[in-house]
C-alpha cells in the first residue's frame, strides 16, 4: 500500500487540537483521544454505531471502550505510525454525533 500522507509534527498536532473541543493527546501512545458519556446503554450504543458508521466511510477506524453510559474514542493512524489529518477529520465528525 502507498501512503501519500506523513504523520503531523508536534506544531502540526498542537494546531490541529486547538481546533476540536475536549480531545486530549498522548504522545507516548501517538493518539488522541476523548470520552464520550450519555444517559443509558440504548443512546450510547446508537452513538457507538454512528461512529462506525462514519469510521467506515472514512476508512479510518478508532478504537472504542464501551460501558453503560459511556464511549471512550482513541485514534491513530498506523500506516504513519501517529496523528494524521484523518484522525482529526473523524474527531471533528465523531463530535458532530453528539445528539
């Protein structure tokens, strides 16, 4: 697979998480990530499928921690081993979920 795109510099992540609301970053773990809490297991799951089904458009995948009321949202982009536009992409449309 070729891979067009390059993981953003520490100035290209500071930038780009000032831009999204509430996201925290790891940079041991090259991540970003953000919890995500509702009222009841029904609305989290709804929200949990409408990130699928958004990551699924989006190529691009995060990782999900589920629990009653609760979604934990982290990502990465693995082809270039930490953040790339599309984690921030799918932050800002994983935020306009919220319902």
């Amino acid at each position: 697979m070729s891979v067009d795109f390059k993981a953003y510099s520490e100035n290209q992540i500071k930038k780009a998480l000032s831009e999204i609301n509430d996201w925290e970053y790891n940079s041991e773990k090259k991540e970003i990530s953000k919890t995500f809490t509702f009222k009841g297991y029904y609305k989290t799951i709804a929200f949990v499928n409408a990130i699928a089904w958004q990551a699924q458009k989006a190529c691009h995948h995060p990782d999900l921690k589920v629990s009653f009321g609760k979604c934990e949202v982290s990502m990465t982009t693995h082809d270039v081993d930490g953040l790339s536009y599309k984690d921030f992409d799918l932050a800002r449309t994983i935020d306009s979920l919220m319902f």
